[in-house]
C-alpha cells in the first residue's frame, strides 16, 4: 500500500516537475542527435528529479533546477560512453563576417532575422557547437535565464557565461550564414 508521504511526494512531482517534461525533451533533443536519445536523456532527467525531489527547496526556480539535472545527466551520459567533448578554445575563435554582408532591404531585427530560420536549422546549427557553448545559448537565449542563474545551472562565474555567450553568438551567426544567403537573408 502506498503511504501518505509517497502520494505527496508524487503530487508535489506532478504539480512541479511534470510541467517542465516538454522543456526537458526540447533541450534534450537539441543535445542528442537522435530521437531516441533525447527521449532516453528526457526520461533520465525525469527520473532522478523524482528522486531528487526532497532536495528541492525553492519552488520557484523548478526550471533551472531541472536543466541542471539533465545537464548532469547528459555530462554524466558523455562520460560514460568516453564522449567528453575537449573545446579549444583556438577552435572557437571564428572571425565574424563583415556587418554588410545583410541583403539590402532586409529587417535587421534579431528576433526578426531569426524567425525566417526554421526550428530544424537553428537545431541543427546548435548541434554543432561545442557543448559549453551550446548548453549557455540554450539557458540564456532561448530559455529566458539571466546569466547569473545560467551560471548556477552550468557552475561556473558569470563571467564565464558572458564569454560564452559573445562567443556562441558568433559561431551560431557563423553557422547560420550560409542558410542565410540561401535564403537571400544575405549576400
């Protein structure tokens, strides 16, 4: 028979953690390249969250508690199967494109530009950015967090987060470029 603290345990799960069920796969399968994988990592996440509950204190930062549980796991998955990515940080270092190379007449909006890309072409670019990067653009561009709480998610100073963030910017502008001039979005 199920007792009283494991029904509210599964209740305060429900009520806070299942929520975030779509966030968690959608960063997974940014993370992942297969399907498959994502919905491994996903189920894993979910899963040592439930487990993990009584650690949870503050209720209102359940999201950012989440992702840094499905980083680990992903870290933990990259470990496991001796996939740690080493990022040189000379590899990084990509030289931005002249700020003219934007078509005549085109919105210079970011968020505007950005729109005209679909979601697998700004996956895809994503995916092939080192991981660090990729986790920072994830938490602060696409999720909404400010760097100090990315910082928390990731362990690292903010600092860090504000390099990886000028950086990853410029390699996912690198990246998505030449989708760009497929798409007359730049010459």
């Amino acid at each position: 028979m199920i007792g009283t603290a494991d029904s509210d345990r599964t209740a305060r799960f429900y009520r806070l953690i299942w929520p975030q069920a779509a966030v968690v796969l959608r960063y997974a399968r940014v993370l992942t390249h297969r399907q498959a994988d994502a919905e491994d990592l996903s189920q894993e996440t979910m899963l040592k969250a439930f487990k993990a509950l009584d650690s949870l204190h503050d209720e209102s930062g359940v999201r950012a508690w989440v992702l840094k549980i499905l980083r680990n796991c992903h870290i933990d998955r990259g470990r496991s199967l001796a996939r740690k990515m080493e990022v040189s940080y000379a590899a990084m270092e990509l030289e931005l494109a002249a700020p003219d190379t934007l078509a005549q007449g085109v919105d210079t909006d970011p968020d505007a530009l950005l729109n005209e890309f679909s979601d697998e072409e700004v996956i895809e670019a994503l995916r092939e950015l080192p991981e660090e990067i990729r986790w920072t653009l994830l938490l602060v561009d696409v999720e909404g967090m400010a760097d100090k709480d990315a910082a928390g998610v990731m362990g690292v100073p903010v600092g860090t987060v504000k390099s990886r963030l000028h950086r990853g910017r410029k390699m996912l502008y690198q990246a998505l470029l030449p989708v760009a001039k497929d798409l007359r979005m730049a010459v």
